[in-house]
C-alpha cells in the first residue's frame, strides 16, 4: 500500500493543540483527565503541571527556533538565544517535546546540544541538533527558559518527508525479490511501483473535516485507510485515543445519584473533600483507604447532609496519596487521591569559606521543610559520607563537613533541592612551615658516618630527600627516619662517591635545605724533620670567633685538624678539668691528624670555655673556644587577667626566667572555655609585649589563658593556665538618686538600679559624699549594699554635702550616678501630727475576748514625744500594750475585756508644740435575761405578756427579744416573735384546752442572752360547752395477699461495678420473700445481699461479672396467696478491658 504524504494543515492542527496544552494554567484539579492525541504518543498525567505555568512569561528569547520540515536521514539544528542582561544569574534552558517529554535525558549521537555566550551583547546561544532525522522525531517541540522569578517559552513544529526516489527507466528493474540468496529465491517486492501522492496546493480550500467523529462511526478494518487517508501516521496513539473515546457509558447506579470523581488533587498540607450523592438518604455509608476502613478522627471527618456525603481530609500529607472507595451495601465508587509536595526552598544561602591545610569545612544551609532530602556536588559529581566527608541533618538545617581540608578540596560547591540550590566556594590556604633546625655541611673521612637532620614545625611533614637532584633511595648504608619534628638521613661508612650537595624537600610546600658532604682524603707526608705541633680550628661559620653555638639536644662533634712531627699529643680541657676520651656523652676521639670533640645529645650544664692543647717535642700551641647551648626558651610564668570588659580581657604575664640563651622573639596565646578542652590560637603572628587584650569573648563565660614563649630555636611548652576569668562589662551607672530625709548628722538616699546590668548583675552599692566644691569622696559604706535605700551617717552639721552611688559587680564600678545638688546636712522642725486613721474617728466597737491592735501613725521632727491617757489619768493597765516607733504608736490588747472601754487619749509634743487624738473605745458583751416576765391577760386563743429590760445590757443597747412558747404537753418550745422590739407582746393562734408557759431572750449586737427569763404564770385557753359523742371504733381488717406495688425492671450494667435490683410489696401478714435467678433460688451466696426495708425489697449484687446476667425474680408468699416478679439483668463488658484480658493471655 502507497503511503501518502501528509497535508500542510494537518501539523498546523496539531501544533495548535500542542500550544494550547503548553499554556493552559498549572492549577488546573486532577479530576478532570486530559486526552491530547501528541505525535510521539506522549500523554500528559492528569495532575502533572506544564513547566514554567506558575512563572510569569517574560520576553527573554531574542531569536526563537523556527517550525521546519526536514528530508527523512538529514540533519536539522535549531537555534534558540536569549537575553540576559536583566538577570541576576545564568538561565536554565529545557528542550521538550510534546509537553512534558525533556530531550535532555535524552542526549547523545541522535539528539546533542550546544551550549555558547557572547560576553559584549550577554547573549545566550542554545543550539538543538537532530542527526538523521527518523519519522518518530515528527511532532510539536518546545524550549523553556527559566531564571528565579523569570520565565519565556516558545514551541515549533518539525515535519519529517520521505526521501523522494526516481521511477526506474525500466519496469522490470522494479520487480526485486527479497533476500540475498539468488535471483529466483524470495518473495516479489512491488514497492519500487508506488507512486509517491503529490502535494496539494497550499491555496486549494479544504473542508474541515472532524476525523474523530468519522473514525468514531467506522468499522476497525477501516481504520487504517482512514488513517491513510487523511495523512496520520501515529496508528497506536491513533487506537488509543480511540479506546478512551468509545468507553462504554457505566450503567446507571442503583446507590449513587452522583459518584466520586475520578481523581482529586491537593497540595500538601491542605485539605480536600470528596461528595457523593445517594438515592437514599438514610442509607450507611462506608469510606476505604486502600481497602481499609477509615475510622472518623480529627484528620478524617465524615458529613451527612440530606442525601450528601462528604469526606473531609485535613492537613494532607504524602501517606494520604492513595485509592480511596465509597461503599453502599454491595456498589462502590472508586478515586484517586495525589498530594502535591510543594517544592522546597533554599532560605538560607551557602556561605564561601576560607580556611588552613588540616582544619575543619562546615557549609551550612536551611531549607524550608524538615527532613528535606538534599543534594550535595563538588564539580558536577555528587558527594556521600566517607571518612573524610560527613553530611549531617538538623531539622531544616544541613551542614556538610569537610575533615582536614586539603588543596585538592578547592573549589566551588552546591547544594541542590527539588525547588533550589545555592553554591559556596571553598579556599584551602597552604600552611607555612617553619624551619626550627637547617642541615649543616658534614666533612667526613672514609669509614666513617654522615648524618644530616633538620627540624620543621609541623610534625606530620613527610619528605624526600635527594642528591644533586636524584631522589636518594634507603640501603643497607644509606638510612631515612622521621620522628616527630626531626627527620635524619644517615650514611655509614662513608665512600668517595657519597660526596655531593644533599637536599630535603617537604611535601607540600615550596621549600628546600641543602647541604654539602664533603668526602676528606687522609694524605699521609713524611718530613724529615720535625714540626711543631698546630692546630687548624675554623669556627668563622657560628658568628663569634671561637664561639660555637649548639641547638640542645643536638650533637655537637668539631673535628679539629692537627698537624706536626712527630704525632703531637692532644689534651682537651673545660676550664681545668680534663675530658677523657673514655666512652660518654662527652668524649674526644683522637686519631693520628684529627681530634674530635663530641657531645651527645647537648645540655646546658655542657655550656662553657673549652681548651686544646697538642704538644710533641717540637712545641706547643693552645686553642681557645666556648660552646654556647641554645635552647627553647622556658613557659612565660604567672599568667593572670588583668581587667575584662563586656566581651574583652586584659591578660599580662612575666618573661620566661631564661630564654633558651637566643633572644625572645614574642608569644603566642590561647584560649579555652572552663571546663573544655580544645584551646584557640588568638593569634598567628608573634607578638612582643607581655600585655594582650584579648577579644570576641562572650560575656558570662569563664575562660582560661596559656602564654607560649618563641625564640629563635622553638615554641616553649605552654604556661600555666590563668585563673578563670569572665568577660564583664560594669553596670551603667545608677538612676534616679534623690534624698528621702536629713536630720543633723544623717541623710537618707533612695536610688532605681542601673538601667543596664549585663550577665554580671549587680553585687551591690558604693555610697560617697563629699563638700560642695572639693573633689575628695568619702566612702559611706565599706561593704556594698543590696538595697536601693541607705543613710549616710556621721556627716558634719551645717555642711553642703553632694551625693553619689556607685554599682559594683564582678566587673568592677560602674559610673556614678551624682546628685546636681547639694544637701545641707541640717534637720528640719516639722510640727508634730498624728494621722488618725478611719475607723478609728468614729467609736471602736469590739466584742468581749478579741484582740485589739490599733497602729496610729504620725510625724514630726525631730521624733516627737508620745503619751497615751485614758479617761484622762495615765495608761497603767499591764493587759495593755504600748509601742511606739519613729513613725507611728501601737496600741496592742491581747484579749479585750469590757473594763478596757473607755477614751484614750493619744498625744505628740516637740517642745511647746502637741497634737492630741481621742479614740472611744467600747468592748460589749451578751446582754443578761430580761426581768420579770408575766402573762397579763388571755383571751380566746390570745395571751399577752410583759417584762422588764435586763439590768444587764452588755455594755450596748438591746436591739430587740426573741419570745417563745410551750404548752404542758409536748414542752416543746416554739418561737412566737424574733427582734421583738418592745418589753411586750401578744401570742396569738393558741389551740384550746393548752396550757401554755412562755420564756424570753434579751438581744443585742452580740446575739442573744445566755441565761433565759420564764413567764411567772401560764396562759390557759379554756374549752366551750359543746360536747363530742365520739363514735364506736370498728378495727379494720388489714389482712391481704401479696402484691406488688413496684416491679422489677429489666437493667444493663457493667461488669465489675455492684448493682441492685429493687421492687415493693404489699402483704399481711408478712410475706416470706424469695429472690431467684433463672428460676434457681439463690442461697445465701456472700455474692448477693438481700434486704426488705418496710415492704422495699433490694437484691445488691457485688462486682457482677457476665456470668451474673440473667432472668432475675422475686416471689412473695404468705397464708393468703403469693405473687412474683421478675426482670432481666444484661452485664457487659468494657472493649478496652477486654483487649487488655487477651493480651493478658
């Protein structure tokens, strides 16, 4: 079958569709399905957002790649370029086709890509080539461009033709078998005799025809000629949409009048709700989450509205993304919940570092989200823990380190997340080493052995080391070493050809020392004659003549060359001891020209003047020389703070007592927390003074200070560490100070605290006075004061006085807070007054027993003299107490008694000068029993009585009587009248035939009297004439057979809490009483208590369990009948107290 070509129209369209899907907005929900026929049969998922659909389009291509069509097998290339002289960084180009397929991933020989930029315009040139284009490269492209905020994208189309043939001359060319076997062997191929269709012209009209719709009405054999005819190539993507399009409708559903949609989208930590309708509105719903019931909760909450359903999911995380299923009895309606992650965000930015060779790296980033996966890189290759490198978590912190940073650790390094990344860059600094000990040139004989050493600061240096620039491999002669500092190479038995210039180079660093090894030929001359013995000793390389200065702990050998004949003697001398050439530590060894002084491992007692002195018979000669022992010098000594401030400290310490005999050079310092055991260098530089402030401290910390000394020979051991210290800042000065009194040789100060205190807080007050004009302060108090009060005293009289208050703390005084004015130290005459208070102007009522205390303040100066009287004569009474203060008078009684009412009289007199107060004090009591109580008259059911006031009122007036009644029978007493004013009454609604007696209370602020006063006489209240016939008395009979008033009631209780069961009878004679359970009388069972209260018959069951359910009845019986009663007991048991029994078991 020809395969025709595929019309112009036919890509517009579907460009068309394809734009149209690129721009539709991204927040569009999942539930409804989009169902775009693409040419490389790519779908789009229903929640899948386009990219750059929540970015605002912005103009940033300058040139956009061009629609085209391309000969199937050539290659096509298109250009893309964008601006970005408004951007802050370099735009993120993406190649898509189809609307979410990125060619990206699928870079290589088919697809590659080209990336340039033009620094004079800050133009971006991004280049897609397609290398021979194939038929499934046809469709609708785009390119995004993305930078922050910023976002352009534009699509294009690309048309694949097939590759036009010529019509062979002669048609029977075209008849070709398959195969390569031969000429006869396989089948006929007539494709050769296809003609290509020829394009229609651009300008002919064409109908729109909906293929959909014809497709839709076909039959599945014509398809693919429907297909042909109207140029669609893609077949599968062609019957898939198909598929969709001819889906049977779901049968109408006897449950549901409205399902679940097909999917719901949310974002995460959001809520969303899914509704359904049913026919009927009583009907239960179930709701499954992959298949498991969901139980409501505050996460799940289920309404029912009429025939509504809804399920509400709030706060949606990532576990919330799954099938979800409404059941009606035996129908379900089925969806689909996805939770959209919003990406995570970068909030706090890599910072770039700069650190030493061996120090610790830590870039630290926060993100927006807890437990957000990261991506770390180093130079587009990702990093993962090692031994060097560790990535740590802390919450929406993370924190990559870098263990002893190296030089190859330089570079540029990024943290990467689903929604940002960040970079930071890393810059290692080579350290410096120090040389504390250079090699020296050795001069050696044959035999004999050659050692260089040198010493560096750093004790993990590792080296080489070399001979006239060849790398010097160890032997059995040729020996290497590195202990700590020291590094040694070691030649025994020296040869001619071990002469040369030996160097060592560290690893690491631009740093050589050399040295030369010189190989001595021993010339052996023989003179006939004698010579006088000479010594040739060089010492022009040490500085001094003479003088040779060892580093201690070195070796020290100086060979000294010796000529005459015959062989002259050697002696070698410290002062005037003789050194012995026996084996030691200090030795000589002598051969025949040569004598060699040697010291192993120097110290400083080996310090001195040394002497040499070869003799033959020819003569004599002397040398000369001092051996000076250098040395690191000793820790500097007692370190200790001087001052501190809010976050610095003053440290000072002594020079070490000796100095390693080389001039000190300065110190270093550290420091340390308390309590911590890693120290800080403050600083990297020597430094020469014996006085530091160090600084960056925080304030309230204890810290610690150690001193090294630097000479020209090493770093000391470290000194003792300094007593703790704390950076403190005194306090701000004082405020408010102003004087609260003065009297003639006093002041009283008041003052607020520091507005500004610090972690040091204030340990007190300093008080200082001093004459107006005169700057000598006096300090008032040795010791600092807590209070915000203080009088000053011992101040002269008459004298101008200023005032300042000082606050103290750790840290030392703070400014003071002075008064702008002075005070003349003199008392000032204020007229005496006493400050009555309230209630005491009025008269002071207290009942009998309580305690009085009645503080009455006043004022005056100087103290005034205070005097209490009562009733005019002097307080003695001893039951009352009298104190009296500078500024009030307390009046105390412990317990009041009514001898103690009366006026006092209260008064204050400075000189000539008085002011008086009178206080009327009044103690009551219960008034005593009213006085001859007697009934005056009675009339019908009427009395009427009269009596006297008490003689006794309590020391206050009556308020009234209380009057009760009894009559001879009962001798029940009832009141008649309560606050009863007057000293008479009248009882009223007596009952006839009583006789009646009567007893009166007297009443007063108290209460009632405690003695009662009884009527005289009593009041009868006489019958009439009328007389009643009472009737005969017939007794009723009261027998009767049992029954029940009240029935049992049927009860659902919970096992282990005691119940009872209650029901009434009525019986007479008594009714014996039978209680049974499911028709078994129960015994006496110490389970069940029966009781029967006047007929009200209980059955108490004790902490029933479910055996003790059950038909429950109660039978009554006597000679006259019986009759029963019965109800249901339903014992059940607590779920949780069951869960518990089984896991019990």
């Amino acid at each position: 079958m020809p395969e025709a070509k595929k019309p112009e129209a036919e890509p517009e369209e579907i460009a068309a569709k394809t734009d149209k899907a690129a721009a539709a907005p991204a927040d569009k929900e999942g539930s409804e399905c989009r169902d775009e026929l693409l040419s490389d049969s790519e779908e789009l998922p229903d929640d899948e957002t386009v990219p750059g659909g929540q970015s605002e389009l912005t103009g940033l291509f300058v040139e956009r790649p061009e629609s085209t069509t391309v000969i199937k097998g050539k290659n096509v290339t298109f250009v893309a370029k964008v601006d970005s002289s408004d951007l802050l960084r370099k735009p993120n180009m993406k190649w898509l086709k189809g609307k979410w397929l990125d060619l990206g991933s699928k870079a290589g020989k088919h697809v590659q890509f080209k990336e340039a930029y033009d620094r004079n315009s800050k133009v971006y040139t991004y280049e897609m080539s397609i290398i021979k284009v194939v038929e499934g490269d046809a469709g609708g492209y785009r390119c995004e461009v993305t930078s922050k905020d910023k976002c352009d994208s534009c699509t294009f189309e690309v048309t694949v033709e097939a590759v036009q043939e010529e019509q062979p001359a002669n048609i029977l060319d075209a008849f070709k078998r398959s195969g390569d076997a031969g000429e006869d062997a396989g089948d006929l191929d007539f494709s050769a005799l296809l003609k290509k269709r020829e394009k229609k012209a651009r300008d002919e009209p064409k109908e729109d025809v909906d293929v959909w719709e014809i497709l839709k009405d076909a039959k599945p054999c014509d398809y693919e000629k429907i297909a042909f005819d109207y140029g669609i190539t893609d077949l599968r993507g062609l019957l898939k949409r198909l598929k969709k399009m001819k889906k049977v409708e779901p049968k109408k559903s006897d449950a549901f009048l409205k399902k679940l949609e097909q999917c719901y989208s949310v974002d995460k930590g959001k809520r969303t709700q899914m509704h359904v309708e049913l026919h009927d509105p009583n009907v239960q719903v179930k709701w499954l989450k992959n298949g498991v019931e969901i139980k409501p909760s505050a996460k799940y909450v289920f309404e029912c509205v009429g025939n509504k359903r809804t399920l509400t999911i709030n706060k949606c995380n990532l576990s919330d993304d799954a099938a979800y299923e409404c059941v009606v009895g035996e129908e379900k309606s089925f969806t689909e919940v996805f939770v959209k992650e919003p990406p995570v965000t970068i909030t706090k930015l890599l910072d770039d570092v700069h650190v030493v060779v061996g120090e610790k790296v830590e870039f630290e980033c926060e993100v927006s989200e807890e437990g957000a996966n990261v991506k770390w890189m180093k130079d587009g290759v990702e990093l993962t823990k090692d031994g060097k490198i560790r990535i740590k978590k802390d919450g929406k912190k993370h924190t990559l380190v870098i263990n002893e940073a190296t030089i190859e650790d330089i570079g540029m390094y990024y943290v990467y997340t689903n929604g940002g990344e960040s970079k930071g860059e890393l810059e290692v600094e080579a350290k410096e080493l120090e040389v504390l000990q250079s090699i020296a040139d050795l001069s050696v004989k044959a035999c004999e052995q050659a050692m260089f050493k040198c010493e560096v600061s750093d004790e993990k240096v590792v080296g080489k080391w070399f001979k006239d620039g060849v790398e010097v491999k160890p032997g059995n002669r040729i020996k290497m070493s590195h202990i700590g500092r020291i590094h040694k190479l070691t030649i025994d038995d020296v040869k001619p050809q071990d002469e040369g210039n030996y160097t060592f180079v560290p690893e690491g660093y631009a740093l050589s020392l050399s040295a030369k090894l010189n190989f001595i030929e021993i010339k052996i001359e023989y003179v006939p004659r004698q010579d006088p013995p000479k010594i040739h000793l060089d010492t022009s390389s040490t500085g001094s003549k003479n003088t040779i200065v060892v580093v201690a702990g070195n070796k020290l050998r100086l060979d000294v060359e010796i000529t005459g004949e015959p062989v002259p003697t050697v002696c070698w001398m410290k002062g005037d001891t003789v050194i012995s050439e026996a084996e030691g530590r200090v030795r000589v060894e002598t051969r025949t020209t040569l004598s060699s002084f040697v010291i192993e491992g120097a110290e400083r007692p080996d310090e001195g003047q040394y002497s040499i002195i070869v003799t033959n018979p020819a003569g004599e000669d002397r040398a000369e020389l001092t051996v000076k022992i250098v040395d690191v010098p000793n820790p500097p000594e007692n370190v200790r703070c001087m001052g501190v401030g809010e976050d610095t400290a003053t440290i000072t310490w002594d020079p070490p007592k000796f100095d390693g005999g080389a001039p000190i050079k300065g110190y270093l310092m550290e420091r340390k927390k308390q309590g911590s055991s890693r120290w800080t260098k403050l600083n990297f530089e020597v430094f020469e003074s014996t006085t530091y402030e160090a600084k960056k401290m925080i304030e309230g910390v204890f810290y610690e200070m150690r001193v090294f000394a630097v000479n020209g020979i090493g770093i000391s051991q470290p000194s003792g560490n300094s007593k703790p210290f704390m950076p403190i800042a005194p306090t701000s000065e004082p405020t408010r100070l102003t004087v609260e009194d003065v009297t003639d040789s006093t002041c009283a100060l008041k003052w607020r605290p520091p507005e500004r205190v610090g972690a040091g807080g204030v340990d007190g007050y300093i008080i200082e006075w001093c004459k107006e004009g005169e700057d000598n302060w006096v300090a008032a108090n040795k010791e600092p004061v807590d209070k915000n009060t203080y009088r000053v005293k011992g101040l002269p009289t008459g004298e101008k006085l200023l005032f300042r208050v000082v606050a103290m703390n750790i840290a030392g005084r703070s400014p003071p807070c002075t008064m702008k004015q002075s005070v003349t130290i003199r008392e000032i005459m204020e007229y005496p007054k006493i400050r009555l208070p309230r209630q005491l102007r009025t008269k002071f009522i207290r009942k009998v027993g309580e305690k009085i205390n009645l503080v009455i303040p006043f004022q005056g100066k100087p103290r005034p003299v205070v005097n209490w009287l009562k009733d005019g004569e002097p307080l003695e009474n001893k039951s009352v107490g009298i104190r009296t203060s500078d500024f009030d008078t307390i009046l105390f009684i412990r317990s009041a008694e009514r001898d103690h009412s009366g006026t006092y009289t209260l008064s204050v007199q400075i000189d000539n000068m008085q002011d008086k107060a009178d206080i009327h004090i009044q103690i009551v009591d219960k008034p005593g029993p009213p006085i001859n109580v007697m009934v005056t008259d009675v009339w019908g059911f009427n009395a009427a009585l009269e009596w006297k006031p008490p003689k006794d009122t309590g020391n206050t007036d009556i308020t009234g009587y209380t009057i009760q009644k009894a009559d001879k029978k009962t001798q029940g007493w009832f009141t008649v009248y309560e606050h009863n004013r007057r000293p008479s009454c009248t009882a009223s609604d007596l009952v006839m035939g009583n006789e009646y007696s009567f007893r009166v209370f007297s009443e007063n602020i108290c209460g009632l009297s405690d003695e009662v006063a009884f009527s005289k006489n009593t009041a009868i209240i006489g019958k009439t004439d009328l007389e009643y016939n009472k009737p005969a008395f017939k007794e009723r009979d009261m027998s009767s057979s049992p029954k029940f008033t009240a029935p049992l009631v049927d009860r659902v209780v919970v096992a282990g809490y005691s119940t009872a069961i209650s029901c009434a009878v009525r019986a007479y004679p008594k009714a014996k009483i039978v209680w049974m359970k499911n028709k078994m009388i129960i015994g006496e069972d110490p389970k069940f208590l029966m009781q029967n209260n006047q007929g009200v018959l209980t059955l108490n069951i004790r902490k029933p369990g479910q055996f003790d359910g059950g038909k429950y009845s109660c039978k009554a019986i006597n000679d006259l009948g019986e009759d029963e009663v019965e109800c249901r007991l339903e014992v059940r048991v607590l779920k949780e107290k069951k869960e518990g029994d089984e896991e019990k078991k």
